[in-house]
C-alpha cells in the first residue's frame, strides 16, 4: 500500500529550541545537555525541562527530581546560570484517563511556542514524552508551531517499538504521534546505536576539559563494569546532532504510524490526513562526537562559552 508522505522542515541556520530531558535516567543525557549548551552558534537553546522517568523501586516524580538536580549539576560545572530557563515538568505519565499533566514545562512551551517569531520553535525531546503531549492536549494550537525532534522507540520495520523512553509513557507518544505536530523520529537501534565511545576514548578527549569533562568521564566510567572492548551508546547526542548539523543524521520522509496497544507501529489508513514526519535511518557517529569533543576542549580554553540563549 502507498501512502502519501509530507516532510518536516529542516533545522535553520540557528535552531531556536527547548531541551525536554529525563537528565538522571542514564548517563547519556548529560551529554547532550553539555553539547546543546556548548552550540550557541547553532542552537539558539531558550529553556531545558526537566522530565519524569520510572526506576525500579522509585516513582515518576523521583525521577523528576533527580533529572532537575542533574541539570543542574551539569549547569554548575559549566558556570553556567540557569535562572528562569530551566523548568520541572509533569510528575506523573499520561493515561487513558489523563490527558494532560499540569507543570511548568508544558506551560512555558505553550507560551514560547505562541510567542511570534519567524519560524518554529524546535522541541528535542530525549526522554519520556508527556510534557510534550501535555502541552499538545492542553494547547492544540501550538501543533502548527514547533517541530519535535525525539530519540526514542524503535524503527518502524522493527515488529516492536519498544525502548525505555516509548513503554513507559505510551499514552503520551500515541498523542505525540497523533498529534499532526512535525516530528523528526530518531529510532534507538540502527539509527542512535551508531553512537558508541569507550572509557579510552573519553579519558583521552574528555576527561581533561576541566570539571565538566572529568564529570562526564566518570559517570560513563561508572555506569557498568569496566572490561577490554567494552563500549556504550550516548543515544541522546543523536538529537542534538540532528539539530547542530542535520546531515549527520540522515532521515527520509515516510508514512506517520500510529502506535497500537501491543507497542507496535501500524501504517496509517489511506484516508489519513497528512502529517510531516521523517524517521532517521542513520548516525554519523564521527561528525557528532569530534563535535561535541572539540567543542569541550574550545571550552576548557576559554575560546567557547556555555549558555542559553539571550
């Protein structure tokens, strides 16, 4: 069956942007936090959000606290204020009996994305989706005034959708998805698994940035056991490096799924109304993370600042 396609627009020079990111969850996060905060000649970063995830053993709104405290961990380390642009987001998911979630997030996005300006507002979302699909529900107007960006899920040729940012919150990415806002989907595997380093490439490129390098060095040292050949995944500079240079991220402008009960992509029917949607199929992890070490090392330097946008 063919379906007819419509694609999102693609990043601007600067990209005018909110960071919604569950900061505590992992240890990926803080990367792509640290690399949108070092971009301020690409990204045009107005607030970051604090968003909920769910640990065994702790709650939604624990995981909201421990992402604003990493945030601001991270903040404090670059020297960096972030006074009136970060914000708490919801503390509990969506449900079927919960359409929206009130918190500061979802408010502050539906003032930005209302706010004139000469484009969209770009919303990179690394974590669970419910301030976005909260705001969504409580303001539908603003669905023609951003563009999300969001790492999670699985691609859509895999028969399961499931990862960690799409099956605890499926209520808030079924909105997402069905909300006719642009989405740029970045899949975890085959897309976002390209992003592999290793604790010799950190320690040799990172580690010597000052205090944000040693912090961001130690916590992937610290994440899992240490042994020859290891490597990991920093999924979350996927998205940032899709904003900062969208080449790296290669996408192509497909049919708009919705996601089924049983976490599974399904095609839309031929009658449905067409929404801009791309899914990327790709990472060039080199570009994305020569980046991100450059940047750090400009930093350390004094030859780059960290900061929001003025």
């Amino acid at each position: 069956m063919q379906h007819h396609t419509l694609t999102p627009p693609t990043p601007p020079s600067r990209v005018p942007m909110v960071l919604d990111t569950d900061t505590a969850n992992e240890i990926d996060d803080q990367f792509a936090v640290v690399h949108a905060l070092l971009s301020q000649d690409r990204l045009q970063l107005e607030a970051i959000y604090a968003t909920l995830f769910l640990r065994q053993g702790d709650s939604p709104a624990q995981g909201l606290n421990d992402s604003e405290a990493e945030i601001h961990r991270l903040l404090d380390r670059l020297g960096v204020d972030g006074g009136g642009h970060v914000y708490r987001g919801a503390d509990q998911f969506l449900s079927d009996d919960v359409a929206t979630v009130g918190n500061a997030a979802s408010d502050d996005l539906i003032q930005r994305a209302m706010e004139p300006r000469d484009g969209p507002l770009w919303v990179v979302a690394i974590g669970a989706l419910t301030n976005i699909a909260s705001a969504l529900n409580a303001a539908p107007q603003i669905t023609s005034r951003i563009v999300i960006v969001w790492l999670g899920g699985q691609p859509q040729h895999r028969d399961d959708a499931r990862e960690f940012n799409l099956y605890q919150d499926p209520v808030a990415a079924r909105t997402v998805f069905a909300s006719g806002a642009p989405l740029v989907h970045i899949p975890c595997y085959g897309a976002a698994s390209h992003l592999l380093t290793t604790t010799a490439e950190l320690d040799t490129f990172v580690r010597p940035q000052g205090a944000i390098g040693e912090y961001l060095s130690d916590i992937f040292r610290d994440h899992s056991e240490q042994y020859p050949g290891r490597s990991k995944e920093i999924w979350d500079l996927s998205a940032t490096g899709y904003v900062v240079s969208h080449s790296w991220v290669p996408t192509r402008s497909v049919a708009r799924p919705t996601l089924s009960q049983q976490m599974e992509w399904v095609a839309p029917p031929d009658d449905a109304p067409l929404a801009a949607f791309a899914e990327a199929h790709y990472v060039q992890r080199d570009p994305i993370f020569n980046d991100l070490f450059t940047k750090l090392a400009e930093f350390e330097a004094g030859e780059r600042t960290a900061g929001f946008a003025e």
